[in-house]
C-alpha cells in the first residue's frame, strides 16, 4: 500500500512539472513571434489610428530596435 501511495505522488509531480515545461515552451513561442512581427504589428497599428483620424507617432518609422537602444539610452521613449 506504502509503494502504491508513494507512486501516485511521484506521478502527480511528474505531471505538474509536464505542464509547467508546456506553459513555458508556449510563452517563449508566443515571445518570439511578437519579437519577429514587432515592426510589422506596430506599423498596423500606425496605420488604422491614422486612417481614423490620429497622429502618426514620431517613432513609427524607426524599428523595434531602434525604439529599445533609445530607451537604454535615456530611460522613456520619447
């Protein structure tokens, strides 16, 4: 009964760690995709608030890298 016991919490462990490992793989998906379409996303966005009637923002033509070798630099984005 002991072995039986201690199995079932073995496997209970074995699979929260399963799912922690999956949420993980997931949020790193979801943070390179957002990585790779930053630039594009941000110009779609730029491009709807001007169409409906907005300002388009100083730094809409720089890049995503641009814009975080900026804010090293100062702190804000300006």
């Amino acid at each position: 009964m002991v072995s039986r016991r201690n199995r079932f919490q073995k496997e209970r462990g074995q699979a929260f760690l399963e799912y922690v490992i999956l949420i993980v793989v997931v949020a790193l998906a979801a943070l390179f995709v957002l990585v790779s379409f930053s630039d594009r996303l941000r110009d779609m966005i730029t491009g709807v608030t001007v169409s409906l009637g907005g300002e388009q923002a100083a730094s809409a033509d720089k890049s995503s890298i641009d814009i975080v070798k900026e804010l090293d630099k100062t702190g804000v984005n300006e």
